[in-house]
C-alpha cells in the first residue's frame, strides 16, 4: 500500500472531492511536455501478469493541443510518450494528497470526433514494456558465474533500457555463466523475471516507475492494512465468492536445471497445515511443477518452492467485490472483508486491482483466501 496520511485513510471512506492529475512525458529527456485531465480512465494492477500495470486513459481536446498533427512533437503519441497517472483528494481547505499510480509508455493513440469533441482514446504499459520489446540482439551480453542474483537483473535490464533506476534487495545467491547461451531474440523482462523467481523475488515497476524487488508476501502471515466491513458506512458495493479445485494446486516441485550441473536439484514444498482445505493428507497431493537453469543448489530449489507454493496457496477461493476507490492499494496488500450475506469474513491477500479515474465510478478488487 503506498504511503498515505491519517487524514486521507478517513476522508476517502466519506464522501469527498477527487482529483485526477495527468502528467505527458518525453521519453528521450524525461521532461513534462504536458498536464492534462482525463474524462475517464483506469488504471490496473495485476501481479499474475508479467507486464504489472496497464492503463486505459480519454481526453476531449477542446483547443487543439493534443491532437497529433505529426509523429515527432506532438504531445500524445505512441512514440517516446510516457503518461504517469495521479489519483487523491481535495481537502476542504484546498490542500490535496495524490497517489502515484504509474508510469506507463504509451502504446496506442484513438482519435475520433464526437458531439462533446475530439475525442482521444490511449493505452499504456509500466516500463517492463521498454524491457520486454528491447530483445537481445547479439551474444555478447554475458554475466560471470557468481554474480548476485539481485546484479545479475540488474544488469540484464541496465544493458538494455540504461536509463533504468532499480532499488534491489541482496538476494543472497549467486547465478551461474549462463547468459552468452541466450538467443538473440530473448526478452531481457522476461529473463530477470525468470532469476528473480529462482531467488524467490517478486520483481515488478512501482507507482513510480522504478525497477523493485522484494520477498514473495506470504498470504498466511501479517497483519490487514485495512478492513472492510458491513454496516452503515461500509465501502463495499458487491461482492461475489466462487470456490473452485481448478488450479487449485497444494504443493510445488522446483527443479533446478544449471547447465553445471550433473545432476538436477530438487525442492518441495506442501501444504502441511492440517487447518486448510487443501491440507496434504486429506485433499491430496496436487503438485504443480516449475523449474530454472539458474536454481544450482538444493537449498536454493527448496527455497524457490516454497515461495512457489505462497503464489498459489488459497487459490481455491477467490473473492471480488466493488468498493469506493482507494487508490493507495496495491497488489499484495492484506486487506479483512466481511460481507455477512455471502458468507464471507475472511483476510484477503489482492491479486488484482483495477482504479478508476471517474470520481463517481467504483474500485474493482479481487482477493484470495488465507487458508485459515
């Protein structure tokens, strides 16, 4: 959850004023070439997808300076644009407290006359877009053996998108000289994401726009960082609850495959909690398999499993509902809902979340269960 003040966790329970703010961004040099106010938009945060954030943004263009009258300096292009997207509060003195939602590269541009204007429709990605279409284009990238996993990312993403900013915890493991072996076509995003999973790191670009990484949250540990309950002063709009075995999956398997190896390693990790649904002794053994050439030791490959395993843990019921927007949340934020009439009174660990920008549209949230 991004950091917010006392003040904004209350107001934005009770009816209050929202701002949007939109700022228009030259890729080359990182200066503003614009603020602007969407009519409607939205912003989504999903950590099941390898590209986190997306957006989806309308204007009406009522004197001319948005519309793209060429492909080099126009404001709102597909080329060299970024757009990052603010949602807050305005106090009733007039003071204001907005959240970052993203820093998103814009990918397409609609235009198209309408009654109330020109209408301009974009869509953007976070920066993991910049990583993802940068492919490889030679062999001469390499790291040597014994990198830190954390360097290793890091410099996967530096040679190909330099402007970069990363803030990396130490992993404390080494990779192995895998890294010549690459094809020239391989996709620099997904191949840090691939080490970042096999040191059990969750590795994605914040509100902000910077490359972070952290432990993968465990949905059975912490504390809720909000409830949302029933009542007279509920936020909740609806909710709906669907229990399903699909993927429903209650033990990882993680091999590690490093071409010095002779042998592979392997790790295991099980639901050996005798309170949840999925327990191993009476639901089963589902296992789900994962593997990765840069996992080299036992130890590494039990570890990358048993992060494995919190990804899909409680994956058998899952929870979505409309609330009144909070745009401070975050995918993997622990959240305790209770909705009496539909059975539920359950901490949630958010998978999903989709924001929008109109001040009278609803929050979008999808949860899973804890398993007990």
């Amino acid at each position: 959850m991004y950091p917010v003040s006392d003040d904004f966790k209350t107001a934005i329970r009770k009816s209050h004023v929202t701002k949007t703010k939109i700022e228009i961004y030259d890729m080359a040099n990182g200066s503003i070439l614009s603020t602007a106010s969407p009519i409607s938009g939205e912003v989504t945060i999903d950590n099941r997808r390898s590209i986190r954030r997306e957006c989806s943004l309308e204007f009406v263009d009522s004197d001319g300076t948005l519309v793209p009258t060429n492909n080099i300096s126009s404001v709102l292009l597909p080329y060299n644009r970024e757009v990052k997207i603010y949602r807050g509060i305005v106090f009733a003195d007039g003071t204001e407290e907005l959240v970052p939602l993203g820093v998103f590269v814009i990918t397409s541009v609609d235009i198209q006359e309408s009654a109330q204007g020109v209408k301009i429709a974009i869509k953007g990605s976070d920066r993991s877009l910049i990583l993802a279409r940068a492919k490889f284009t030679n062999h001469e990238f390499y790291i040597e053996e014994g990198t830190a996993k954390e360097t290793a990312i890091e410099n996967i993403l530096k040679y190909r998108y330099p402007r970069v900013k990363t803030i990396f915890p130490a992993t404390n493991q080494t990779t192995a000289l895998l890294y010549p072996t690459l094809d020239q076509s391989s996709d620099p995003w997904r191949e840090a994401l691939k080490i970042a999973e096999s040191a059990s790191m969750d590795l994605y670009f914040d509100e902000n726009g910077i490359a972070r990484m952290r432990p993968i949250p465990d949905p059975d540990l912490g504390t809720p960082i909000e409830t949302y309950t029933d009542g007279s002063d509920s936020v909740l709009v609806q909710i709906a609850r669907s229990l399903s075995t699909d993927d429903s999956y209650n033990g990882v398997i993680f091999t590690g495959e490093g071409t010095n190896l002779t042998l592979g390693v392997i790790g295991e990790a099980w639901d050996d909690n005798p309170a949840s649904p999925t327990y191993r002794k009476t639901y089963g053994e589902v296992p789900l398999f994962k593997s990765s050439p840069t996992v080299l030791t036992v130890a590494e490959a039990q570890e990358a499993a048993k992060n494995e395993l919190k990804k899909v843990i409680g994956a058998t019921e899952k929870i979505t509902w409309d609330q009144i927007v909070n745009p401070a949340h975050d995918v993997y934020d622990l959240v305790k809902v209770t909705r009496s009439p539909v059975g539920v009174d359950k901490v949630l660990m958010l998978d999903a979340i989709s924001i929008p920008l109109a001040a009278t549209s609803t929050m979008n949230a999808i949860g899973r269960s804890r398993r007990f």
